[in-house]
C-alpha cells in the first residue's frame, strides 16, 4: 500500500456491515469492508517552506520517497510509528492534520545520522527531524521537548562561559523539566561512581561543580553568538508567521 | 618529514567531556601517548566544539565553536594537525572543515562571529583533525605497537564498539572510504587493528556502529537503555567478555544505561566497559589506576587482575 494512504485503513475509516445487500449482491461481513470516502480540504500550503526556514529541514523538497531513511532509522526499530519518510511525505504534500497525530514521538530522532547516511538525495533526514520537532514546539503544537530543553541548557552554558561542566548541566535540566535528580538507577550509579574514585578526583569534580570550567576572555564571543542566535530567532519567527499566529488568537480570544 | 613524524606532535583537544565523566578517556589517552613517545599539546583555552546540542540550537553557532579550536590550534600554535578523542568532537572539527570548504554561508556567519570575538578567523584546510585512533594507527601503526607491547591482551575478547559519530555522515569523513588502508564507514576496523596488534582477540560484533542513544541518554531515557542493551546483548553473545570504547558519550551511556537496565528492566548483562586506550595501556605495561580503570562506573578491576593485567 503506498504510503500516503496509510490513513485510510485506520480502524475509524473502516466499515463492515452486518447486513446489506447492493444491486442484488451481498455484501456482508468482513471479506467485503468498505473504505470511508475521504476528502482532504485542508491542506497547508506553506508547511515545507516553513519546515525549511528551520536550521536542518534546508533540502527536505529533494526527497523521493525512496523510504531509506525509515528503513535505516534506529528509532523506528523500536517503534514503528517513527517514520522518518512518512512525514516528510506529509509536509511535503502540506498534511499538517496527519503530521500533528505524530507530533508527540518526532522529537525522539537520537540524531545517529544513520538516514542522512543512507539517503540517495542529500535531504539530511535527521535535520529535517529536528526542523519538524521545532516547528511543531514554535507553532505551539507541542510543549518543548525535554530533548529541546536539554538543548537549551546545555548552550546557555556554553555561551556564557564556553565550556560545559556536566553536573551542572545535569541538575539544571532535572530542574527545568521538574525531574527529581534521585532515580534509584541514578542513585545506584553514583553509589558505583563513589566506589572506585580517590579522593582527588572527588574533590576536583566538587569543585567544579562550585566554579565552573570556563574559557578565559570569552565575553566578546558570547556577546556575538547571542547576537547571532537573537537574530537568527527572530527570523524564523518571520518565516513561520509567528506574529500573524499570535494576532489570530487574540481575535479569537476576543470573539 | 614522513607521515609518522607528522602525527608525533599534535594539538590535544580532549573537549568537555574528558575533564568530567570521560576522565578515564583522558587519562588514559595521556599515558598512552606517553609510553608510545608521542607529544601532546592541549589546545590553549580551548572552549566547547558545540556538540551536538548547540548544533540543533544553531548549527552554524556549532560551526563557529569547533572553527574558534581549530583556529586556536593553527594561528596561536601553529600546529598541522589537532587530535580529539572524543566522537562529538571529531565529529564537529570535521563538520565545521566541511562547512567551511563548502558553504559560503557558514563561512560568513564564521567569519563575522571570528571578528567580533577578536580572533584570527579558521580558513578550511588549516588544520588536519584526527581522531585517537588515527594518531595511533598514523603515528605508530600496528606493527610499531606489536612491537612495543609487554602484557598481550591475549585471551581477552572484545567487541568494538565505535558508535555513530566517527563514521557518518559518509560525506564529512572525505578521508574514509578511501581504499586499502583506509577506515571504513560501513565496517570499521581501527580500533579492532590496533586491539589485535596487542594481541586481543576481536569477535565478529555486528552492532559496531549501531546508536547507543547518547543524544537522548537523559531527556528519553527508555528508549536509550533500550538501544544500549541491545548493544550490550549483542556484544555478549558475540562471545566478548569486554566492549572497547572509543568516545565518552558511548562509554557512559553504555555505563549508564547497563546500570538502568538493571534496576528499571530487571535485565542485568555482565560485560566490561573500558576505553580501546585503557587496553592498550595496560598493553604497554601500564598499571590499571594509570589508565584511570578506578574512574570507571563499570568494575573491570578483579576482571582484569585475573587476566594478569594492571
């Protein structure tokens, strides 16, 4: 079945009837299940210009379908609704209803690049992937991701002292995403961690944690790298028409 | 000069991960370096290559960062080659060379960024980055390291475990795929020459590059302990008693994620973790506490004195 009619056998728009005769034929039971008729009427014509205004969904209009990607992706592995080829065929056909029945598993992509490895077209699936989650996050159609906090922790570090130091990183994003940092996995790693570190090393990562690793003379990068991520922001805030989306709300908050 | 002598001396990139949770990686790589006679160099005030969370931030940002190390290590140094051992970081030296040579664009935002942060701007070409095992494999080879080596890892089966940064995409790696001597990107095998040089015995591993979740290690965590212990499952049936690692994300989250399994899945997997460099320290006669084994979550100590190593 070719893949953009996946939809279609969705137990919802599958019909079997008990009893029921057509032009003298029976046409009963399972053997004879019937298809809903289906029209599409709403479809988003801007959905793969937006997705390539975003950082990684650049080449998403080179795809051909080949489904290499999905075949050769890691997450699909574990879970057959992760399916790379699919949404890119929804963006690029602007199915924005079928792409947001998805919208809670996109961000999971564990970034091995083992698609954009194996796609004969250069349409770097695995950016297209991160293009998408983020999409779906400024669109509002998502909460961000705890992958998107991660994300952000992790570069507020880095641009205000460039380098990371990890426990830091860690506490702040169980913090962020309202985790508590004591899992009994966690607890039992550290237990192991103390087992075999010497006293040196303790007090050096202790230390670490209360002044953080940095690079020196660091203040006129980071100043030009938030610039740059500032701006970069605000355009693709442009491109996907997030003012018009905001304005739309307040008039229907206001109807 | 031969080609040898060109990787006695290079710039050292350990990156943020080999002064935290990859210190073992460190320490090892180190001593390592040192009983083969090789030169370290640490990048001067070296900031973070961007990984790979900056990257989905901004990934002309993270082109920036790697640019900013690599310009260190040639206008500052003038050094020809900068040596990261970390995966992320290789990885990203070499994205940010291929950007630069083929995006005008990234070249720009690089260019600007370089200016108002007050330093030389990294033209493409200016450096050569190479991962830990190319220094090795470069710089002393097989047959230098077979010949250096004072405990064999004989009797000891590893699985080779590279993950997924050191290999692809294909198109960053211009120097893989290249032939007879040459890393491979689908079936890579230098860590498995220069194991077996020390006399380790290597099996036939079929999840070498397989992703062991690193990008999502806390953010989703079922699905990394998941991927992790399909690698440790692999490695074990594979006949290994030891998984060698060459990157610090991979090592912890194998690390991690064995420990999760236990105690979120009930699946425990007795297999040793250890970095290709510990090994082939203690290959060189090393003790195990000089290539960090104590720094280890995973406990291969009593493994190990029993195979008549550290």
């Amino acid at each position: 079945m070719p893949i953009h009619e996946k939809s279609l056998i969705r137990p919802e728009n599958l019909t079997t009837h008990e009893d029921l005769m057509l032009d003298g034929v029976d046409v009963s039971g399972h053997w004879s299940t019937f298809i809903e008729t289906r029209v599409v009427k709403d479809y988003n014509e801007s959905l793969q210009d937006e997705i390539a205004a975003l950082p990684g969904g650049e080449q998403i209009h080179r795809c051909w379908q080949c489904g290499s990607c999905t075949n050769a992706c890691t997450v699909n592995a574990i879970n057959e609704d992760f399916n790379p080829r699919y949404w890119i065929y929804l963006i690029r056909m602007g199915m924005e209803s079928e792409l947001l029945r998805d919208k809670d598993i996109i961000w999971q992509c564990v970034s091995c690049n083992k698609c954009t490895y194996a796609c004969p077209r250069d349409v770097f699936p695995e950016g297209v992937m991160k293009a998408t989650a983020h999409w779906l996050e400024r669109k509002g159609h998502t909460e961000k991701s705890p992958s998107t906090h991660f994300d952000e922790v992790f570069t507020e570090q880095i641009v205000k002292t460039g380098k990371i130091e990890e426990s830091r990183t860690m506490r702040r994003f169980f913090s962020r995403t309202g985790q508590a940092l004591a899992q009994p996995w966690m607890i039992e790693m550290v237990k192991r961690m103390l087992r075999g570190l010497p006293i040196g090393m303790l007090t050096r990562m202790g230390l670490a944690t209360l002044v953080a690793p940095r690079t020196n003379d660091w203040s006129s990068a980071s100043a030009a790298i938030q610039e740059y991520i500032d701006e970069q922001h605000e355009k693709q805030s442009q491109a996907l028409s997030l003012a018009e989306l905001v304005e739309t709300a307040k008039q229907d908050v206001a109807a | 000069m031969t080609t040898k002598d060109k990787y006695k001396k290079v710039a050292y990139y350990p990156g943020c991960a080999l002064e935290g949770s990859g210190h073992s990686y460190n320490r090892s790589t180190k001593a390592v370096g040192k009983a083969l006679g090789l030169d370290l160099v640490e990048v001067k005030n070296w900031n973070c290559c961007g990984a790979m969370e900056v990257k989905n931030i901004d990934p002309k940002i993270q082109t920036y960062l790697s640019s900013r190390v690599m310009s260190t290590a040639a206008n500052e140094m003038d050094m020809d080659v900068v040596m990261a051992p970390c995966n992320g970081c290789y990885h990203n030296l070499k994205k940010a060379e291929y950007d630069l040579a083929n995006d005008t664009e990234s070249a720009e935002v690089v260019d600007r960024l370089s200016k108002k942060a007050g330093h030389k701007t990294y033209e493409s070409g200016q450096v050569e980055t190479i991962h830990a095992l190319d220094w090795i494999k470069e710089a002393i080879g097989e047959d230098g390291l077979a010949e250096r080596v004072k405990n064999s890892l004989s009797g000891i089966k590893v699985a080779n475990y590279y993950g997924c940064m050191y290999t692809r995409p294909r198109h960053i790696f211009p120097e893989k795929d290249q032939g007879p001597g040459s890393e491979s990107t689908s079936k890579p095998h230098f860590m498995d020459d220069l194991l077996a040089a020390a006399g380790a015995e290597n099996v036939d591993f079929p999840l070498k590059t397989a992703c062991c979740g690193g990008a999502h290690t806390l953010s989703d965590s079922d699905t990394s302990t998941k991927l992790v212990l399909n690698i440790l499952k692999a490695a074990k049936l594979s006949g290994a008693d030891v998984i060698a690692t060459e990157c610090p994300t991979c090592h912890s989250g194998l690390e991690m994620h064995q420990i999760r399994a236990e105690k979120t899945l009930g699946e425990t997997v007795d297999i040793k973790i250890l970095y290709f460099t510990q090994l082939l320290g203690m290959a060189l006669g090393l003790k195990a506490k000089k290539v960090g084994v104590h720094e280890n979550i995973n406990d291969s100590i009593k493994f190990l004195k029993e195979r008549g190593l550290g």
